[in-house]
C-alpha cells in the first residue's frame, strides 16, 4: 500500500502500537469519573481504559445527541430548549444519564465524561446508584492533574490538520514543516478556541463547578488525583493502579 493511505495506515499503527492492553484478570473497574481541567488528555485515557477492559464511555454530550436523534420526550424536550439558546436543566441530564446507565453495557464498568458536572448532580448520581439494580460497585473519582502553565501550552500550541485531523503541538510535537501535516501535507488550522483568553475563562468555569465536586468524593474516600505531567502510558499505568487501590480499600 503506497501514498497517501500508506502513509496514514503507518501512523495510526504507530500510534495504537503504544499502547499494549492489559492483561484480562478478574479486576473490574466499575464506574469511574474522570476529572480534569481542559487539555489534561481526558479523552485519551478514557479510550485507553475502554481498551483495556471492554467498558464504554458515556459523555452527557453524546447522550444529549442521541436523544434528540432518536425523538425521545426527553430529546424533544431538550432541543426545544437548546434552540432557544437556553440551557438543559440538570433534571432533565440526570434523567437522560439514569436511562443510559441501565443499558447492559456497564456491567463491567463505565467511564464518565463530563458527568457529573456539578455538586447537585454528584448528590442526584449517588442516590441512583444507591438505589439502582446493579449498584454494588460505588462511583470512584480519579483526578487527572497537570501544572495550569503546561495546560497553556498544550492548548495554545495545539495546531490540527485540516484534512486528516491528526493533531500536533507547535511546543512539544512539531511538525516537519510549520503549518503543514507530515502525513497528507494539508495546512494546519488553529482552533479559535485555543486561545489564553479562552483558556482563562475555560479554567474559571471549571474551578468554580469541579470543586465542590471533588470535595464530595474526597469526604467519601472516593478519590484519587494522579499527575497527568507524564508520558500517556504512565498516566494510564497511575489511573489504573489508583482503581485497584480504591477497589481493593472496599471504596
């Protein structure tokens, strides 16, 4: 296989030969909540773990999504709403949630994104839980943390190709070329979002809504925060050996 699919088909392979899943064991995960501020590589851990031991990862956004494609009450109800410009109300996400968390898939174990984003939803989640079907495992909360100056440069230098998506960083993975893709040679493009500004307003909303978040969890002895300042299997290999030890403490 030669060009332009060659060349892509190397790197994806590249990429995913990174990455060796564990071992299976009897270990389950159980629900998780991944925290962290914007840019600490949420998304990447969350698919690591995914891989790792068959859990799927539910995101309020993509739950939003698919309600209102299915025409669900909850999904009708939600994008009249969201058409007004108003906000969806968090009984209405709690709902939507509480139907997704019945489907069969998280019997092992799921990861949350996004949810909960609020003390109120943290105290309406514990609850269901509580008194849901399948509610032997807890909710545990791991905290990915990165110094705030790294997070800047991670945001602002991120530059994405225009064609393939394959993301670069102008301060810690360059391209050959500044402004052009090494896969496909298309022009790199600078999210307007990835701006101090932005960033700066990004970490206020979220300070401001994740702490009273995570102090709920640490009351319960439910937490744990590892440093995300690390190669991406070495975060992966602290978030799992955090799992294991808030599973093995009975939490």
């Amino acid at each position: 296989m030669g060009g332009r699919a060659g060349r892509e088909l190397a790197t994806l392979t590249s990429e995913f030969a990174e990455h060796t899943p564990a071992q299976a064991d009897d270990f389950l995960p159980g629900p998780v909540l991944l925290l962290g501020a914007p840019g600490v590589g949420k998304g990447t851990q969350a698919q690591r773990l995914m891989a790792d031991y068959g859990i799927p990862q539910i995101s309020t956004g993509d739950i939003l999504r698919d309600n209102i494609a299915r025409g669900t009450e909850l999904g009708k109800a939600a994008k009249g709403l969201m058409d007004k410009g108003q906000l969806v109300p968090d009984e209405m996400v709690n709902d939507m949630v509480g139907a997704r968390l019945a489907q069969p898939d998280v019997a092992r174990g799921y990861i949350l994104d996004g949810y909960p984003r609020t003390l109120g939803q943290a105290e309406w989640l514990d609850a269901h839980l509580a008194t849901a079907a399948k509610s032997g495992t807890p909710l545990v909360a791991i905290n990915i943390r990165v110094d705030e100056q790294e997070l800047l440069r991670r945001i602002t230098g991120r530059r994405i190709c225009s064609a393939c998506k394959h993301i670069y960083n102008i301060y810690s993975k360059p391209p050959k070329h500044p402004g052009v893709c090494d896969i496909d040679g298309s022009p790199l493009q600078h999210r307007s979002d990835d701006t101090e500004a932005a960033f700066t307003e990004r970490m206020k909303a979220y300070n401001s809504l994740t702490a009273p978040v995570i102090e709920h969890y640490c009351r319960q002895g439910r937490f744990r925060e590892v440093n995300g300042d690390q190669q991406v299997e070495q975060v992966t290999t602290a978030i799992e050996s955090a799992l294991k030890a808030l599973r093995e403490a009975g939490k």
